[in-house]
C-alpha cells in the first residue's frame, strides 16, 4: 500500500482518540479553592477534572445567576455521530488513494471544527450572558451594563477574583495531529501520482 494512503487512513483513526479523551478542559483559580475548579468537556458528555468540581461550579455560578451546567446539550448527541463518518470517510478515501479527496477531507473536517468552535463560543456566551436577574449577587460594568462570565474561548481571562482557563486537551491533539497526517498524506500522494 502506498504511503500516502497509509498516512491519509491513520490520519482519520487518530480521530478515534476524541471518544477516550477529552476534548477542552475550563479551570477556574481563585484565591478560595486551593485546588483549582474544573471542567473536561468530550465530544459526548461534561466531567469533573476533580470530584465534584462541576457541583461546585454550579454552586458558586448560582449566586450570580448563571445558569447550571447541563448533564447533557444536543451536540453530545450529534458530536460521536459527525466524529465517526469523519473517521469512516477518511479510511474509505485512504482505501480510493485520490490524493485530491485527502485534501478535501482535511476541509471538510476545517470546516465542522471551525463550525463546533463557533458553537463552543455561543454556548459560552449564552452560559456566561444569560443571567438570572434575581441573582443573589448582581455584578455591573463601568457603564452600568450587566457583567458578563463567559470564560474565554482560548486562552486565560480573569473574571471577578477568578482566573478562567480554556484550552485544548489530549482528545483535541489527536484531532489536530489526524488532520496534519491527512495534509501530509496529501503531499506525498501529490508527488506519489507524479512518479506514475
């Protein structure tokens, strides 16, 4: 088998990582938990970085009325769904040896990651937004608007006393590396179809 078609086919079952591992993880420090508060988000459910880390979470986002972190949202259920033809179309091309449907295949999949991100943000938004006016504690800008707690998308933002962090975890590498692999792939099955 050629060596693109391998690459372009262990491109696309690197993506498989995305159901062991999380995708992102949001810590939240703050000088009153020693150990920091955390969220791991996967392609298919929200889990703990630490015991009871998302009750705390809830917890303390229900003084400022914000709303609860679901045990499940919509994407959970279409995420494992888009993630496995991705994975069944990428064999399938690797198995065809077309290095132009190689490149197609890293678009496509550009396209729904850029696509989950735009959907991650307005979650966050509307998570961060979307405040209970009858909230214990209200919280004003300079302005006199509401303040907003949406945590930032990528990167660290201070919020209150709190430092919020958002960043990719191992399932997102394996996600970026498969993608890499099938530009690669591409690549040498550019020049693979030259030699003929």
């Amino acid at each position: 088998m050629k060596k693109s078609k391998i690459l372009m086919i262990i491109g696309s079952l690197l993506l498989l990582g995305l159901f062991v591992f999380p995708l992102w993880n949001i810590t939240l420090e703050a000088p009153q938990y020693p150990t920091p508060l955390g969220m791991d988000i996967h392609i298919n459910k929200f889990t703990d970085t630490h015991e009871f880390d998302i009750k705390n979470i809830n917890l303390m986002n229900h003084y400022v009325g914000m709303q609860y972190i679901p045990e499940t949202i919509p994407e959970f259920k279409i995420f494992p769904l888009v993630i496995g033809f991705m994975v069944i179309l990428g064999v399938v091309i690797g198995l065809i040896g077309k290095h132009k449907l190689f490149l197609f295949w890293f678009v496509l999949m550009s396209l729904l990651g850029m696509a989950g991100l735009y959907d991650f943000y307005l979650w966050e938004y509307d998570y961060g937004h979307n405040l209970d006016p009858k909230a214990i504690m209200n919280f004003k800008n300079p302005d006199g608007s509401v303040m907003g707690f949406q945590p930032p998308l990528f990167g660290t933002k201070d919020i209150l006393n709190f430092k919020a962090h958002s960043y990719p975890r191992l399932g997102a590498y394996f996600m970026f590396l498969g993608m890499l692999l099938t530009v690669v792939a591409f690549f040498i099955g550019k020049t693979e179809a030259k030699t003929k």
